[in-house]
C-alpha cells in the first residue's frame, strides 16, 4: 500500500491533509479527490482557458499510439537510467505526464511515483489506470510540492521549467529530459511541409544544473496502419499543419517508416 500523497495547496502554499477524500490545507482550501483517484489542484484562476492542456482526441491517439509499443525502446532506456542513477525508494515525479504511459512504467514496491498534467482528460485516464501512482492535474509554472520534495523528475516532450523544477528537486537529485533529435519524424514532416526543417538541438533548456549524460536514441518504426501514423500526427505540434488531404493520404498508407531520435539528457542539482 502506498503512501498518502503529499501536496502543498496551490494557492497558499500550506501543507495539503487528505481526510477521507478531501485535500484541506490550515487555511481551509479544498480540494476533492475524484472518483477515479486523482485531485485536480488547478484552482481556476491559474487556468488561460476553459479547459487546457490536450482534449480528450488528441489524448485517446496518443494512449493508441504508445500501447502499439513504438516508443518501447525509449521506455527501456528510461528506465535503465533510473535504475542506474536513481534511488529505488524515493519519490518521482513525471512533469507534464499525459495520460501516464511513461509514469507507471518507474513504478517500483518501495518508490512514490507521481504526475501531473494540466489536461483533465488526461489525468482522468492516468489515475483510473494506473492506481498505484498519484496523478493530479496542475501547471507545471506553479507545482503544488514542496521545496525539495523529488529525488528524481522527468520531463518527455513537455515544457521544461527550470527554475521551478529545481526547486522541488532534492540537493543532488535528477532531472531527465526527453526533446527531439535533429531528425525525430524527419518523414512525417516532410508529409506536411514543402521544406522540412531538421529539429534545433543547439537550444539548452536548462542552464544552471550539472549535465551528467547525454544520449541520443535513434531507430526506424514501421506504422502498420492509417491509424497508427494519424495518432502519431497527432501527437506532434505540427499536427495543425497538415491538410485534410495530407492526412487522408497518411490514412490510406501501410507500413510507413518514420525515424525516432530522441535526445536524453540527464542533470542533477
């Protein structure tokens, strides 16, 4: 059996107590769990829209995509990291976790693994799948932990906060980040784009944290279906971009071969 999951409330910053269902901090802020096991901590007043982060659509695709196991060597490799560099029974946190596919898959008996998106959808899929792990729908701007809370953070494809990263990370905890490689879906694009440009690496998103390693993982997928290469379509920014005859096309094809690059970065405080 798990721990409790420990939060700070959002909008005061106190210690957050769960009593029956309720997260309650001393200065009487509530927040309820939902049926499905998480709490939603993004008090109304952080929110730029009626409902942020990734809709139900573009969620359902990617869960479809990922359970195809196209990104299982990425899967792999993050988790050989985590056990070569991490502390087995300490507490993670996946930032910008979607529906949960990478953060289930640290879960060990002695670890908390925890996550959060700003997409309600997402985390709604995320806890009723995954019951062991805390999910809780927030921004990534403004974390409803403590200072110091996780031994180890990881950020896939997600927006890569620094400053407020750091601190909820321990003193010599990690950070893993995943971003495109110079040619992640170089052929998807070139669908879409007349003249596609090869992913910027140059750009480092974290200036301040130790660089321990840094890899870059790279391999061919074959897409089976129609289907599979118009999920991957959209989980990518330039899923906007393609016409509706471009992806009638891209639903007609079989056996489509798409390189994967992913560049992995591993920091510590």
């Amino acid at each position: 059996m798990s721990k409790p999951a420990q939060y700070r409330c959002p909008i005061c910053q106190q210690t957050l107590t769960l009593t029956q269902r309720t997260f309650r901090c001393e200065n009487n802020h509530c927040f309820d769990k939902a049926k499905e096991g998480y709490v939603n901590l993004l008090p109304v007043q952080f929110k730029h829209s009626k409902d942020p982060g990734d809709n139900k659509a573009m969620v359902n695709a990617r869960r479809a995509f990922l359970e195809q196991g196209y990104y299982q060597p990425l899967i792999e490799k993050l988790v050989e990291t985590y056990q070569q560099y991490g502390n087995a029974s300490g507490t993670l946190f996946d930032a910008g976790c979607g529906e949960g596919y990478y953060t289930h898959q640290h879960q060990t008996d002695n670890n908390q693994v925890y996550g959060i998106d700003i997409a309600k959808e997402a985390i709604k899929k995320a806890a009723k799948k995954y019951s062991q792990c805390h999910f809780s729908v927030g921004t990534l701007s403004q974390l409803p932990f403590h200072d110091q809370h996780f031994d180890w953070l990881f950020s896939i494809y997600a927006p890569i906060l620094e400053q407020e990263f750091t601190r909820v990370l321990k003193p010599s905890g990690y950070l893993l980040t995943v971003t495109p490689a110079k040619r992640h879906l170089f052929e998807l694009k070139e669908k879409i784009y007349q003249n596609a440009n090869e992913h910027d690496i140059t750009r480092q998103p974290i200036e301040h944290l130790r660089l321990v390693t840094e890899q870059q993982l790279s391999y061919q997928m074959n897409l089976a279906t129609g289907d599979d290469i118009l999920n991957l379509l959209s989980m990518t920014p330039f899923a906007f971009k393609a016409s509706e005859q471009v992806k009638h096309t891209l639903a007609q094809m079989t056996d489509f071969s798409c390189q994967a690059d992913f560049l992995i970065r591993l920091y510590q405080k």
